[in-house]
C-alpha cells in the first residue's frame, strides 16, 4: 500500500443551507478523492433544494478517505475506511442535530469515494438515514463479493445511485450489483446509467437527487 495520511483528527466540517434549528432535513454532503467539500456544497446549491441545513465532512490531508480503489480487497483499505464510515457518521449526527431529526429526515449523499462512503454507510448502519444518493459509486470489495444482510434491514430506505458505462473508476457492473444489493436487504433503489458521460457528475443526476430527496420531507 503507499504512503497515505489519514484523517487522524475529527473531520473539519463546513455547513451551508438553512440554519440550525430551522430545517426541516438534514444532509450529509461526502467528497470524493482529491476533491473538497466546497465543491460538494456547490453542487447541493445547484439541486435548489430549500429548507435542508448540509454538513460536509473533509477528509484527511491526502484529500482521499482510503488509499486504495474500492474494488481492492476491503482489508486493504482499513483501517482507513472505519475511521472514514465513523466520521460520516458523526457528520450524520450533526446533521440530525442530535436527534432532533429522525431518519427519515435524512440525507447522506457522495460522489466518487463519496458515493462508496455512502453505500457502504448504508450496510453499516442500518436505518439511521433513509435517503441515499451515490452518485457514481458502488460496494467494496473485489469481484464476487457477498456482501451479508438481513432482507428488512433496510427497510423504508430510498436510494439512488448512478454510473456511466465508460467510467474509468466505477464499472457499470459494480453499479448494478450494488443497486441488486440494496434491494435485496429491503431498500427502495432507482439506478440511473448515462451513456458516454465521464467522470462527473451531470445536472440530470441532480435534478434526479433533488426529486428524492424532496420525497423525505415530512408531511
């Protein structure tokens, strides 16, 4: 494995959208490797979704929450990628203003890294947020894989995730099998593929984000 500086303190975070107290959701925004989490607040700004206070986590001084592709061995990554599930989670907490926002509230959404962070999330912990959006992301792990789970245990979770079928870090195929996944351990999952697109993260993905998360605001 090469040299790799991990996050060793608690994730700097910064927040944008409503204010403390006054939202009606809580987001998570998770950046992708050698990206920033400004970048991740300008691309929740361009989904025009109101009433959400965002808290997104950095990652350590390599800009990357593991050192390795996510397709490696999962071993291979740890113990980078705990500590990386641990700090989404406190974000997580933050974002539910220590309770005072249930799960279905809720939004945990990533790109890249991110996006992994945020399927993996799910399998860890189970219910604590009821809308996931990987955008261009998939399970860890090496090719066949069996991830373990109990049918309901998502139960009640929506979650979108996409991919392109030319992306250079993000088979097609992971996506599918991840989507496939989610399902089979109850959750709700819409899975967009979009031909020929690269890296990135398009605005039809974030009018697709912005319509489910507006399916999480309570009533």
């Amino acid at each position: 494995m090469r040299e790799f500086s991990p996050l060793v303190k608690p994730a700097r975070f910064i927040e944008s959208g409503q204010p403390k107290g006054a939202a009606e959701l809580g987001g998570v925004l998770i950046h992708g490797r050698y990206r920033t989490p400004e970048e991740m607040v300008y691309l929740s700004s361009r989904m025009k979704v109101d009433n959400i206070r965002w808290i997104a986590p950095a990652a350590g001084p390599d800009r990357s929450w593991y050192p390795g592709l996510f397709m490696d061995p999962v071993l291979s990554n740890e113990p980078f990628l705990t500590q990386a599930i641990k700090q989404i989670d406190i974000a997580v907490n933050r974002a539910s203003e220590d309770g005072r926002l249930g799960p279905d509230q809720l939004v945990v959404m990533g790109f890249s890294q991110g996006a992994c962070l945020t399927a993996e999330y799910a399998l860890r912990h189970p219910g604590r947020c009821r809308t996931l959006i990987a955008l261009t992301g998939g399970l860890f792990g090496p090719a066949g894989t069996q991830w373990t789970g109990s049918p309901a245990m998502l139960e009640g979770t929506r979650v979108l995730i996409t991919g392109s079928d030319v992306d250079d870090w993000i088979p097609e195929t992971r996506v599918h099998e991840t989507a496939q996944v989610l399902q089979s351990f109850g959750a709700d999952v819409e899975t967009r593929i979009y031909p020929g697109r690269p890296h990135e993260v398009t605005e039809a993905e974030l009018q697709d984000a912005a319509s489910l998360i507006k399916k999480a605001r309570t009533p």
